[in-house]
C-alpha cells in the first residue's frame, strides 16, 4: 500500500509540473524558442502520467469510469463554452476533434479529453494482452505496440485535412489520428514506469539536477531537430513536423521530468505539486478562458515583468476556480 500511494504521489507531483508548463506555453508568445521547446512534450507529459499508473480494466468498468471524468465534463464544458445552444454546434462538439470543437465557439482545451478518453481504451486493451504474458514478453509487446500506433495515427494523417465543414477542416472524428499518438504515449508511460520501478529508492538532489538538465536538454534539441510545424508543434491537430521525431524526444524529457518528480517526493514543495496534479484538469479546462478574460494579448516586445505578472494572474486565478469547482461541482472537472 505504501509504494503504491508513494508512486502515486510522484505522478500527481508529475503532472503538477505538467500544468505549470502548460500555464507558461499558453502566455508565451508564438515564435520564442521557450515556448516550442515546451509544445515538445508538455502535453505528452499528461498521457505519458496517465499510462504510469494505467492498469487493465473489465471494458464495462473503465466504460464507466473514464465516461465519469472525461466524457460528462467534456459534454458540459463543450456545451457551456459554446453558449449552451442545441444547434449544429452540438454536432460539432461530438464529431470531437481539436478542429471541430473550435468551431463549434467552444474551448479547444477540450480536446485532451476527448483524446484521453479514446486513447485510454486504445492504451487498455493493449495492457489487457500484455497481462497474461511473462514481463519481459509484456514489455516488449508494450514497446511494440506503442510504436505500431504511432504508425498508424501517421497512417491516419494522411486523411487530416479531407473532412470540411463550410469549407472549414474538421480533422478526423475524434481526432483518430491524435488519439492513437495519445495511446502510444499511454503505453511508453506504462514502460517508463516499469523503469522507475526498478530504480529503487527516491533520488535525491544530483537526481533532481539531471533531470533538469535532461528535459532542457531533450526538448530544446527536440524543437530544434524537428521541423515542419511552424512556430511550434501542437498535438492538438497533428501539426509535429516529424512524428516519430517529436515522439522520441517527448518521451526523453518526460522521462527526464519524471526524475525531477521523484527527486521531489520529499521537499516541502511536494504537497502544492501534488494538489495541482490533482486538479491539473480542472486547471486545463478554465486556464485559458480566464487568460482571455484578465490578460491583454502579450507582445515578444513585453518586458520579463509583464509575463510573470500575467502568469502569476492566470494562474491564481484558474487555481481559484479549481479549488471552488472542486468544492462546489467535483463532478464537472472529473473528481468524485
């Protein structure tokens, strides 16, 4: 019981992390490097802690669980995002890609958790499989596997941009090509837990600088080694320059973060971590709206003053409302 809330803790500290970063990409403006280093792997990072702690499920139960925290407050969000109109708005809400559910006025933060949802079932039946083999027989079907859907959601991007809406691209229903990149991070996650498992003990601070140092490191030569996607990648609507490049290199700095998560199990800083880790969601959901709302649009031309300022605003800011759905709503941001 011990070692399983220990490593529970570090994946919540994980993607305490995570969500920090994701606040700090979205007030970033398009064309710092900063900000393509972090669209390397930051929205990785939530498939990859997801997969560290995935187990298999009976179809009915995981069914019933993830449609608890992923599918209602997508279907809500969309809908109180998008004006609460029942019109073909709702329609694009449920063709459920990144592309579509802008369209439909809605968040397009929605679309982790649609992705989440499909790639979950995806990452399952795998884990499922791999459950009745030897372990090392399981990790190498894992690897395996992972890689094949990394294939196929490039197989699956060929068709991205076919599905129009009034001339608008819609991407593929659900976002199919995202979903199964989503997957095979579901399923490296479930392997680099399997490594950190076999670390051993908490690593302590030489760890913590390592790890730094290898997720600057991996994502800012990731960034810069990948190209073809503009300012900076997004695995929204697929836009990665080369796939299994941008794969590789998330994966190596969320291995590196996963080390700084663990170096950080017992620091005093751990428990916000943690409690941000919990509502990463909630925080994911609202952060933009509120950064629209109480942040003027940033110029590269602001000083380093002006954006601490707006991120410490928006971060306040989608905290607070975290904290308050969370007490007034849980069931609206995915917690019980």
């Amino acid at each position: 019981m011990g070692e399983t809330r220990q490593r529970l803790e570090y994946v919540d500290i994980l993607k305490g992390m995570g969500i920090l970063l994701v606040l700090v990409g979205h007030i970033l403006p398009h064309d710092l490097s900063l900000k393509s280093a972090l669209y390397a792997f930051h929205m990785p990072l939530f498939f990859v802690a997801y997969g560290m702690v995935a187990r298999p499920l009976p179809v009915s139960s995981l069914l019933r669980r993830r449609s608890a925290s992923l599918l209602i407050p997508y279907l809500f969000w969309g809908l109180a995002f998008s004006g609460m109109r029942l019109s073909k708005k709702c329609l694009l809400l449920l063709y459920g890609s990144g592309e579509s559910i802008r369209l439909a006025g809605s968040n397009g933060m929605l679309w982790f958790l649609v992705t989440m949802f499909l790639g979950a079932f995806l990452a399952n039946f795998v884990l499922g499989i791999a459950q009745d083999k030897h372990d090392s027989a399981a990790k190498t079907l894992i690897v395996a596997v992972a890689l094949g859907f990394l294939l196929i959601s490039m197989v699956l991007n060929h068709w991205h941009e076919a599905p129009l809406w009034h001339r608008h691209e819609l991407g593929l229903p659900l976002g199919l090509d995202v979903s199964f990149l989503a997957a095979s991070f579901i399923l490296a996650g479930h392997f680099l837990a399997w490594l950190i498992s076999r670390c051993g003990k908490s690593p302590g601070r030489m760890s913590l600088v390592i790890g730094l140092v290898a997720t600057c490191g991996f994502s800012f030569v990731g960034s810069k080694v990948n190209t073809g996607f503009g300012n900076y990648p997004s695995m929204q609507v697929y836009r990665l320059g080369s796939a299994p490049t941008y794969w590789f290199f998330s994966i190596l700095a969320c291995y590196g973060m996963s080390i700084v998560a663990r170096a950080l199990e017992k620091t005093p800083a751990r428990h916000q971590l943690v409690w941000l880790g919990q509502h990463s969601m909630a925080i994911f959901i609202v952060h933009k709206p509120v950064r629209d709302l109480l942040v003027p649009s940033l110029s590269r031309h602001y000083s380093l003053g002006h954006y601490l300022y707006a991120y410490a605003v928006v971060l306040i800011a989608a905290t607070c409302c975290a904290y308050v759905l969370d007490k007034l709503a849980p069931k609206l941001i995915g917690r019980r």
